[in-house]
C-alpha cells in the first residue's frame, strides 16, 4: 500500500512535470510561428509585422487600460496594441488598412454602428484583413456618462447588431470587446456590459489625432507617451485623414526602437486564454517614465471630484537654478532693497543744502535793489501828495523828473545786479566741482 502510494505521488508528480513543459514549449512555438510570419512578410522582408497573439477571457478582466482601470493587457516591455475607433469610413479606413497590411500589423478596431450600416464592406475588410472587431456603440454619443441605463442598452445592443449584420454569416467574429465614447464612462454601463460577457476597453495612452493637429503632432504623442509608458494599448482613429499620415511614421520609429505589436483575440472554447499571471495584468511604469512625462490618474472626462491642489514644491526655484544665478553674475541683477534700521535706532533725516539759501548777487546786491524800490516807492507816495496842491503846469514837470528818477534808478539796480554776478561768476564755476562752503559777512549799518 505504501509503495502503491509513492508511486502514484510519484506518477502524479511526473505528469505534472510533462504538463507544464508541453505547456512551455507550446507557448515558445506559438511566439516563434509569430515572429516567423512577422518576417515573411510579402512584399516587405523588413515588416514591423506581429510579434504574437494575446487571447483574453472578457470575464476574468471585465475592464481594462490604464488611463481610467487599474488593469491593463498583460504585455512585456515595449510591446503595444493597436486600437482604432469610430470606423469605418471608406476614404480613410481602406488606406488604414492598407498600411498595416504593406507591414503585416493586426489591430482591433472599435465600429460605429451607424458607419457599419452605410459601408459594410469596410467591416468585412476588417474580417477579410484578419484584425480583431469590437464595437463602440450605435451613434457615438457623448453622454454614456449620464445617459439613463435603458437608452445606454440600446446604443450598446444597436451597435453590436448593426455591426453583425455588416457580417453576416460571420457575426460569431464580432469579439466581445467594446469601448465607450470619449471614454466617458458610469458604473451603470460598466455593469451591463459584465453581465453581457462583454470587455470594456479604455487605454494607456493617446494620440490626440480627434483634435485638430497635425500629423506631425499625432506622431509626436504617440511616440513621446508610448516610450513614457513603455508598453500599453494605443488608441487611434482610422477615420481621421491626420492620422493616415502619421501611421507610417508611428510604424516605422517602432520598429526602430525595438517595439513589438501584440494582436489581441477573445479566448474561446477551441482556443483557451493566454496563460498569465495577475501582477501581469498592472502597468508599472519605470521611474524614468514617470519623470518624463506624469501619469494622469483619469481621462480628462472622467471622475472629476476635485482638481488637485498644487504643492508647495512647485512654486520653489530649483537648485540648478540658484546655483547657475550665483555663477552667471558677479552682483545681483536687480537692486537690492536696503536693510531695515533697528527699532531702537535714531531717526536721521536728511540736511538741506547751504546752496538752497544763496540769493542770486550776493546779500549786498539784494539790499541794495530792496533800498531803491522803498525810495522809488516813498518818491511815488510823496509825488501823488504834492500832485494834488500843484496846478495842472507843475503837476507834469514833477512827473517828468519822478519818471527820469525811477528810470535812473533801474539802471542803477541792474548795473549793480550785473556787477555781482561778474564777481560771483567763479563761486559758481567752483560748485559744479563739488560742494563749495562760503561764508557771507554783513556789516551793519551805523544809524
């Protein structure tokens, strides 16, 4: 019994062992079948091409991409899916297709159903072309966020028909992935599209290529926010003419810098899910990534609480800064406010000058023009009294000699006033050379 009992352990044990290395060398054949397609490309030896093929179950990870879940597709290091939304639009959708198919990239594409209805065969090239098809409503509605649930049903169920009926007899190909618009998302919708078996698809990362930008710029972010991220689910747009411009160069730096496409498929009861584990299933981005560009916890449009509260770390000058100011001037760039006196200090205030009180002439000069006016004035008074007791003849004899005496008396005071400007004429040349101290004596009159 006992020996029956170790061997079957035993047994048990081997089988065990042969499982899980039929298990290891099924996955490596399955990576190198990819890669190999990748390299046969037709047409095009050098193809991006595929690297694999991801096969998720939607009700083991009902809701995925980082940009607004915790869960992301479980991809290694610089391997990225492809996602198109709001197709298809045949002018712009065929040349999609056609540059995936010159590089042997599948994708998944998320179809409107309205667009499904009026060109079907842009959905049936999406089936012809091997990619992987979901849905993204009836009519793109920017509201799933607040819409009731019964008319959110109707958008979600109205566009996964149209799109079937787009193909055909092969609706079973309509995997069960859906994205809501403008990532607007609600719990409601969420809920029902678990109770559907149906996975909702948000996204690591965008290109902005719905705005009005160029294709240079679509190019820029997609390429910027993917090496930030390093690995994650791209959303685009195949019905936009800027990002058929873009696409060629998005695929060409890729493949440049190493990058691989995963093509991602719904598992089914012929083909099981890919074998993973759950920390797979969470992004991490390297520290080098966050610091180049910061990860946004949501989606623009959704969950907003509260807008963050800046830090006090954000308004501080950084210590390259200070360090390149200090080196860069050899005093401060702008005046530097002067120190305050202490409390206790004595208040100074600042001296006029001696020059404020100089007159112009002298002191002798100014009295001397001060003394003729009071004798001009006295000889007026006087002359206005006797003008009234002298007859009319006497009265303009004494005007003409008051006039010649106030008019010899002018002259006098200008005459004076000139001289003593002469004589102070240097006084004044030795001021502009720096402050001059004069002593001025008056002499005071014997009376």
């Amino acid at each position: 019994m006992g020996d029956e009992s170790f061997f079957m352990n035993g047994a048990w044990r081997g089988v065990g062992f042969w499982r899980q290395a039929a298990l290891a060398c099924g996955l490596l054949a399955c990576f190198a079948i990819h890669t190999a397609s990748a390299a046969d490309c037709p047409g095009n030896p050098n193809a991006l091409g595929t690297s694999r093929t991801l096969v998720v179950d939607p009700r083991e990870h009902p809701r995925i991409g980082t940009m607004q879940y915790p869960e992301t597709l479980p991809l290694a290091d610089h391997e990225v899916v492809l996602t198109f939304d709001d197709g298809p639009l045949p002018r712009n959708s065929n040349k999609i297709l056609d540059i995936l198919a010159a590089e042997c990239v599948k994708a998944t594409f998320f179809t409107i159903g309205n667009m499904a209805r009026f060109a079907p065969e842009g959905v049936r090239k999406l089936l012809a072309a091997d990619h992987t098809i979901g849905t993204h409503t009836q009519t793109h509605p920017l509201s799933m966020n607040r819409m009731p649930t019964e008319r959110a049903r109707q958008e979600i169920d109205d566009g996964i028909a149209s799109t079937k009926a787009a193909l055909g007899d092969n609706a079973d190909a309509l995997a069960p992935f859906f994205r809501i618009p403008g990532l607007l998302r609600a719990d409601n919708v969420e809920d029902y599209l678990a109770e559907q078996g149906i996975q909702v698809w948000s996204a690591d990362f965008l290109a902005d290529d719905w705005r009005h930008i160029s294709s240079a710029r679509v190019y820029d972010l997609a390429i910027s926010r993917l090496e930030a991220k390093g690995r994650g689910i791209l959303l685009l747009h195949d019905i936009q003419a800027r990002t058929v411009a873009a696409l060629p160069r998005i695929l060409e730096t890729l493949k440049a810098r190493g990058y691989r496409i995963v093509h991602v498929v719904r598992a089914t009861a012929e083909r099981p899910a890919t074998p993973t584990e759950p920390q797979e299933w969470h992004l991490h981005p390297s520290p080098d990534a966050i610091a180049h560009w910061p990860q946004v916890p949501n989606f623009v449009f959704a969950d907003l609480g509260h807008l963050p509260v800046p830090a006090r770390s954000d308004f501080e000058e950084a210590e390259e800064t200070s360090t390149l100011l200090q080196t860069s001037f050899s005093r401060p760039p702008w005046p530097q406010p002067p120190e305050l006196a202490p409390e206790n200090a004595t208040a100074t205030l600042a001296a006029p000058a001696p020059s404020l009180f100089e007159l112009q002439g002298g002191l002798d000069v100014a009295r001397h023009g001060a003394a003729l006016s009071h004798r001009a004035r006295i000889a007026s008074v006087t002359h206005e009294t006797d003008a009234k007791r002298l007859s009319p003849r006497e009265a303009r004899r004494a005007n003409s000699r008051q006039g010649r005496f106030a008019h010899a008396g002018g002259r006098q005071a200008r005459r004076g006033t000139a001289n003593a400007s002469r004589q102070h004429a240097p006084a004044v040349a030795t001021a502009h050379r720096g402050p001059v101290r004069r002593m001025v004596q008056v002499r005071k009159r014997r009376v």
